[in-house]
C-alpha cells in the first residue's frame, strides 16, 4: 500500500518551484513571467500547509497559504495592469523593450 508521506509533498513543491524559477528566468513574455510567479508561490503554498498536515501545530499553515493567496491575486491584478499599460505604450509585452520607456 502507498503511504503519501511529507516527502512526497516536498518533491511536488520542489518540481512546481523549479518550474516556475525556470519560466520566470527564461521567459522575455510578461505573461509568462507571471505565471512562473504563481507557480512559485503554489509551491510555496504546498510546503506551508504540507508542513502544517505533518505538524503537531494548529491551523497555522493554512493560514499562510490563505495570505499567500491573497498575495497571488493582488499580484495578478497589479501584474496584468503593469503588462496592459506596457502593451499600450509599445504595441509589446516583451519585458526585454521595457527599457524604451525610459527614453
């Protein structure tokens, strides 16, 4: 019988992180960027409340990941404006162009 220990949990979240360092390092597509962010903190998210589930403590990880949440919208909300006005002033969401606004 398989038993899912915190090992498990840890080689996911690691898998997710490494990912999202990856498409964050890689990408010059704004949107892409954000997306490795979230798959950052998704991987975040799975130590906190993985930890938590393996814990003799309270509730406290998935409080931590509910603020993380939280993060990721906020992220979002405020990422995508920043994306949409960088299409706006150069017809691009490529963030290698963005040091054209400065001129």
């Amino acid at each position: 019988m398989l038993h899912v220990g915190l090992a498990h949990f840890l080689v996911v979240a690691a898998a997710l992180f490494s990912l999202g360092a990856f498409c964050v390092i890689t990408r010059k597509n704004a949107v892409g960027i954000l997306m490795g962010i979230e798959l950052i903190l998704n991987a975040a998210n799975i130590n906190f409340v993985a930890f938590e589930h393996y814990s003799a403590g309270g509730l406290h990880g998935q409080v931590f990941a509910l603020f993380v949440i939280v993060l990721a919208a906020a992220e979002a909300a405020i990422g995508l404006a920043i994306v949409l006005a960088l299409f706006h002033a150069l017809r691009s969401i490529d963030v290698t162009r963005a040091a054209e606004l400065k001129e």
